[in-house]
C-alpha cells in the first residue's frame, strides 16, 4: 500500500468516526433535553401547586432523573475510551507514516 493511499485510508477512518460520534452526541443530546424536561417539570409542580405536590411524586421523577443520568456517565466515559483508543492509533499510524 503506498503512502498516499495509507492517508486516504486514515482519512476516511477519521470521517467514519466522526460520524459515529455525531450520532451518539445527539442520542446524548436527546437523553439530556429528556432529563432537563423532567426537571423543569418539578420545577412547575413546586411553583404552582407546592402544597398539592406529593412527595412520592418528586421521588419517583427524581429516581427517574437519577437512573438517566447514571446511564449518561456511562456512556460519556464509554465514549472518552472509545476516542483515547483512536486517537493512540491513528497517532501511531501517522508517527509510522512519518518515519518511512
């Protein structure tokens, strides 16, 4: 394999990445807009009708909200892996390339 097509290959990997990682930031992205939803919920709850509010009711979103946010920094360390993985590989691919 010549080096021009080494580099193509890199780039291509590069791209294919790229687009994983779009599509995993907007299932992030859609996680969080659903636990930001729920909080602000509580927040309409405590203002309108604080008196009303059964406490089992905040438990219950709150636990909700716990649990989305645990899977949340799952998948956020899960990601940083992913990405300290490639990024050591293609740096040694490229310091390969550099040294022929």
């Amino acid at each position: 394999m010549e080096r021009r097509e080494v580099l193509l290959a890199i780039t291509e990997l590069k791209s294919s990445i790229d687009k994983r990682f779009d599509t995993l930031e907007q299932q992030l992205d859609k996680r969080l807009d659903s636990v930001d939803e729920q909080l602000y919920k509580i927040r309409q709850k405590l203002e309108l009708d604080g008196e009303e509010l059964q406490s089992a009711d905040i438990g219950e979103t709150f636990g909700d909200i716990k649990k989305q946010l645990e899977v949340l920094r799952y998948d956020v360390e899960y990601v940083a892996k992913i990405v300290n993985e490639c990024d050591r590989k293609l740096y040694r691919v490229e310091k390969k390339l550099e040294m022929d």
